[in-house]
C-alpha cells in the first residue's frame, strides 16, 4: 500500500527537468538490471562461457556509478527495468559495432561518455611496452568479483549521456525509448554534486596479468594514454647538387627532453613521435660564446668534426648564443596565469605540482612585476586581476586556494587571460600569458586551426603566449606546440618541482623576457665541397627557401640568454657514403672553376640568420662562413660541449628510431657523455647518463 501510495503520489507531481546525471544514472540502472538478469540467461550466440561481449563495459562502469548515484533511486530503476531485455539485445545482437577498445579508454580518458552502447573487440598485446597497458580477464571471474577501484574521486569524468541517442539506435521499440525517456525526465539530480562536477565517480581499472590468453578468456586492452604528438617524419638526407639550401625556425623549447625523461623512468622506452631531437639537445645550458652587447643580440660559432656513428662522414655544428639581459635591467613583467582546474587536474603530478612551480616563479618576479589569474573548467573565471608582486602574500594566497573540478573550456580562458594581459600592458614591457594544463580544450573552439586564430590575433597587440604541460595520460603535446609557435612563446613539460625550477627560475630570462622575434636559420652549402647534407631534428620547424626573406612568415622566439645549437651530418664530396646518384643532364655541363667564385672556393657552407628586434616588423641579417678553418680532425679534439651535445644528438635519434644511428651502441653515447660532462652544476648532464643507461636496459627487453 506504501508503495502504491507513493506511485499515486507522483503521479500526480510534475516531472523535474531532466539533468545529465539522471540520463546517466537511468542508462547505469538499465544496464545493472541487465547485469543481475544476465546471470541466468541463455549463453550468447558464439560465447560457451556465457559471458556477454559488452559486459567488460558495464563491469567498469556500473558498480562504481550505482553505489553513489542509484541510492534512493527507486522510481528510475522501476521504469526502467522493463526496458532492460530490449537492451540488452540490441546490445549484444543487433548490429552495434564491435569498435577498437582503444576508443572507449580515450574517450573516458577526455572525461567524455560513448555515444553509443559497444562490444569491446580483442587486440593483439602491445609491443615495446610502449602503448596501452594489457589485462588479461577471466570470463568467468568477471561475473563473481568485484573490481576495486584505484583511481581517485575526480580523476574520471563522464559527460553527458544523451538518451535520445539509446532511444534513435532502438527505434524498433517505441516502448523503450518512451520508457527511457521517461526516466532520464523524471529521476532526481543525486544531492552534492556540483554543475561542473557531474558524475565524478571513480573509474575501476583491471589489474594485469601475466598469464597468456586462454580458452574461455577474453584478451582487453585498455589504452588511458591519450597523449597526442605531432606526427612528423625524419629529415631526409638532401643532394647539395639539387637542393643546397636548408631553411628552418628556431626552436627553444625544451618539452621533449622532459617527455623522455618521464617515460624512461617510468619503465618505457618514449615514443618515436614525441622525440624531438633539437629540443633534447638545446635543453642542457652551454658555454658558448655570446655577443658583447644587445646591439646584435646573437653570436654564431660553428665547428665541423668527424661523425662519431659513420666514420665517412661529418658533423657541422652550429652554436648560437643570444645576448643575456642582466637581472637589473630586465624590463617589467605583466603576466597573466592562465590554469587549468578541470577534474582531470586532480593528481599530484598535476595541479599541486602548477601551484608549487607558480609559486617559484611569484618568487623570482619583482616586486613592481604584475600578476594576474585566470581559471577555466567549463568556463573561465578571473580569481586575481592584476596585482603587484609587493602584494605576493595576496598572489600566493590566490594560487593555494586553486581545487579542481568540470570540464576542460580552455578557448573562453584564453580569451579572459588576454583580456587581463590587455588590462594592465606595460609598454616597453613584458606581456605574456602563461598557460598551465595537462590536456585538450575540449570546449567551445576547440581545433589548432580555431585556437591558432585566436593566438595570432592576440600576438599582434604584443601580448605573448608561453605553455606549460603538466601530469600524464592526456597530453596534447601538438596543440602546445602549435599555441607556443603562434603565440612568440615556447613550451616547456614540468614532470617535477625540480624541473619547474630549472624553466621557470633558473631560466626565467630566456623564458619570459624575449630579445629577438621571428628568428630563422637558412644554410648553403658549397656543391664543390659537400655532396649531401641531413638536417638532424627541426621537423616541425622547417620552412620555405622563400620564407627566409618574408617577415610576414612567423618563426621562433628566442629569449635573453637562449642557446640553440643545430647539428648538420654532411658528407663530402667523394666520400663512399654518398647515397645519391650523379644527375645524368646538367652536372656534367657545370664548370666549377667558372662558375664558381673564387674567394668562395673554400668554403662549406654559409650560415645566414634572420631576425627581428622586439618591436620592430623588418628582420636583420647575420651572416657565418663556414670553411676548413672551423674544422677539428677528431671528436675528442672537438670543444667538451659540442661533444656533449652530439652525444645528445645521437640520444635522439636513436630513441626516433633513426636509421643513421641503428648499429651506433647506447654504450657508446654514454662514453662521449660521460667524456664530456665538464662541469654540471645542477646535475643534469648525470641525469641524461642515467636516462642513456636506462634505455640501454629497456631495449634488451
């Protein structure tokens, strides 16, 4: 009679407005009656075990989603079980795609639900240890134990789980999607849980096996890592005969170095795709020479040595200093940190570590200096307008008291953050956005063509951008680079409060403080000297042979104090590693003595660089030659940092999987590393050994 009563009772109420979460929920209890219903029913077709394909997801999802959210919830399961059967056929039978499992994990990753009801494929284990972590679950034990939960509550969040897509896929059944329907309107919203926070429940993950796949198990791959790379193929090795000039941007970003880092001593070697061997290289401080003065910002040495991985041929290294500002006369700082407090920043990796590293950074700043906050999850919000460092208590206070929670909105925050910086510009000043994130800005504008729209806009006010990535798992290294490149600022990955001490203090010159804009390299070598060139690393900074001349073709910044080093591998005219062939037409016909002119005769090459002082809109130019007087004989006679820095070099290109480098030993790196550390004040040069030593033993595996 209580019962009855009740349903009169509602009966005659108005339905509340329907939210994501009772959408959610209601599919959860549909799914859950399935489960309990499943345990007695017929063996799907094909399955002796009588396990269903789909289960894996709702052994996921449904206990941890029910426990909090289903309680009290008694109206939305009633209306909802009689749908259950009809579900559960569609799930299994009626033509839902069986789709790469991969999909699901990166879509929960993102905090984001399927748009649909899956079957979970099998895939063969990954390789190199490299890609998604591999589980091995017993069919059977799917059904009699419960998983534990590891992650922590915030770590995953589900969106939106639109009925209406259930309802649209099971058209054949009018009564169910009215059933459904009618759920998703009528169950209540679960008490204390915020607008952004919807669903913050923690995911349940499968513990690994070592045991191999057999009779009646089913082999899941469940790949978290979403972390996105550019995807850019190795210089190509280049006839001077028909392609002499090599053109490319600088690049002073130093995220890579820390990308490597953090997979080797996780147990892994690093993706190809996120090597990037310029960066690796220009992340240790050199000794090079620098100018004397900021009147011409930038001081080129070159040195050309035997190539220590192929004994016919040779490297042409090129060291670049810039002018180091001294600390008394840096110019005021406006700087606006632009963070992330999505719930995917809820790790230790993530936003506490943001929190210490601004803090190290609020405390190198001046007190004149300003400071502002912007926050985004969902949407943006300000949390400090511009405030002087001689008020670090009120700054620091606004950083500690970040938390996290919501979704990722990063092109509104971006728009605030720039709005600040616009607000309190210092003219003559410092006028950058700082933005700290571990991921995607998945809402609102989100593609690199629309947010690199909106960075290149701002640039031309003179407010510049730098990226900071933090933790694991989500990471759009592309998209940072893209907003760094387009922003005339860099990007840098804090894996550690030691790293965020090394970019953000140690290096605060070269990060915040540009002296140079839209800065480029072009390198011709002399035919008669040099038969074939390679370019080691710049991928994705290579340009036009006609954008060297444009200044409307943006390019790298470089900071007060940067180094930035490019390494060339040439081969000599002559020399039997050449791998291209003499042209057949028109070689032959070219007169050397002739056409050549004579006073250039002994060069190699001539280095030009093209840059813009800040402020101004047309470039200037310096020039190097490059002849036998720049030449060492052997590698050890090479100076101590060019041959730690080719160890570096060669480092890269063998975790890039470079064929140059495939029958050159880890071993080997680490002797001319070690050879040359010199002096290593913060350690750093030890800290690549042990990397060099440990990818040594990762790939014996």
């Amino acid at each position: 009679m209580t019962v009855d009563k009740e349903l009169e009772k509602l009966s005659h109420s108005t339905p509340p407005a329907a939210t994501p979460e009772a959408r959610a929920r209601a599919l959860t209890a549909a799914m859950q009656a399935f489960d309990t219903a499943g345990n007695n029913a017929l063996a799907p077709q094909g399955n002796a075990k009588g396990w269903r394909q789909s289960s894996i997801i709702n052994w996921i999802w449904s206990p941890a989603m029910n426990k909090k959210f289903l309680a009290g919830s008694a109206l939305a399961t009633l209306l909802v079980i009689p749908a259950a059967g009809y579900l559960a056929i569609e799930l299994t039978g009626n033509g839902l795609p069986i789709v790469d499992q991969t999909e699901i994990a990166g879509n929960l990753s993102r905090g984001e639900a399927s748009k649909q009801p899956v079957a979970v494929a099998p895939q063969a284990p990954a390789e190199n240890g490299t890609l998604a972590e591999q589980s091995v679950v017993d069919a059977q034990a799917l059904q009699d134990k419960e998983i534990p939960a590891v992650a922590k509550p915030g770590a995953a969040r589900i969106s939106e789980f639109d009925a209406n897509n259930i309802a649209t896929l099971t058209n054949k059944s009018e009564g169910f999607a009215t059933a459904l329907g009618a759920a998703k309107r009528s169950a209540p919203a679960a008490p204390g849980i915020a607008p952004q926070q919807q669903l913050a429940e923690p995911m349940a993950a499968i513990a690994p096996s070592p045991a191999p796949p057999a009779e009646g198990r089913v082999q899941i791959q469940l790949d978290p890592n979403r972390e996105r790379f550019a995807n850019a193929a190795a210089n190509p090795i280049k006839s001077v005969a028909t392609d002499p000039v090599s053109t490319f941007s600088a690049d002073v970003d130093s995220a890579s170095y820390a990308f490597v880092r953090r997979s080797l001593t996780g147990g892994a070697l690093p993706d190809p795709q996120s090597v990037r061997v310029e960066e690796m290289i220009n992340y240790f401080p050199y000794d090079w020479p620098g100018p004397d003065n900021a009147a011409q910002p930038f001081k080129a040495t070159v040195t050309v040595m035997p190539t220590p991985w192929n004994h016919d041929t040779e490297l042409m290294h090129v060291a670049i200093k810039g002018y180091d500002i001294a600390p008394a006369t840096t110019p005021h700082a406006n700087l606006v940190f632009l963070i992330d407090v999505s719930g995917s920043m809820d790790e230790p990796d993530k936003l506490p570590l943001l929190k210490s590293a601004f803090r190290l950074l609020v405390n190198r700043l001046k007190a004149d200096d300003t400071v502002s906050i912007v926050t985004y999850a969902g949407n943006a919000g300000t949390v400090l307008t511009p405030t002087r460092v001689a008020e670090k208590s009120k700054i620091l206070s606004a950083i500690d008291k970040l938390e996290p929670g919501g979704s990722t909105g990063g092109a509104e925050g971006i728009e605030a953050a720039y709005d600040l910086a616009k607000q309190g510009f210092v003219k003559d000043g410092v006028n950058r956005v700082m933005l700290a994130t571990d991921g995607d800005f998945n809402v609102g504008p989100s593609s690199d063509e629309d947010l690199k729209r909106i960075i290149e806009e701002r640039r031309r006010d003179g407010i510049f951008l730098t990226v900071l990535g933090f933790g694991r798992g989500n990471l759009n290294d592309s998209l940072m680079q893209t907003l760094a490149q387009n922003g005339n600022g860099s990007a840098a990955y804090i894996d550690t409060l030691a790293e965020a001490q090394k970019t953000l203090v140690e290096e605060a010159g070269s990060t915040l403080f540009p002296i140079a804009s839209d800065v480029k390299f072009q390198v011709e070598f002399n035919p008669e000297r040099i038969a074939e060139y390679r370019l080691i690393g710049y991928e994705t900074r290579a340009l036009k042979r006609e954008d060297f001349n444009n200044d409307r073709v943006d390019a790298g910044d470089i900071g007060s104090g940067h180094r930035v080093t490019a390494i060339y591998e040439i081969t000599p005219k002559g020399s039997p590693a050449v791998m291209n062939d003499d042209l057949r037409y028109g070689a032959a016909d070219r007169a050397p003595a002739a056409n050549a002119d004579t006073a250039h005769q002994g060069e190699l090459a001539f280095v030009k660089m093209r840059y813009k002082r800040p402020g101004e809109d047309k470039s200037a130019l310096i020039t190097t030659p490059v002849n036998d007087g720049n030449a060492v004989a052997a590698v050890d006679a090479a100076p101590q940092d060019v041959r730690f820095s080719v160890a570096v070099a060669a480092f890269g290109q063998k975790l890039s999987r470079i064929a140059a480098v495939d029958s050159y030993s880890y071993q080997a790196i680490a002797d001319i590393a070690a050879a040359s550390r010199g002096t290593d004040t913060f350690g750093y040069r030890s800290d690549f050994l042990s990397l060099v030593r440990l990818a040594d033993g990762l790939s014996q595996r």
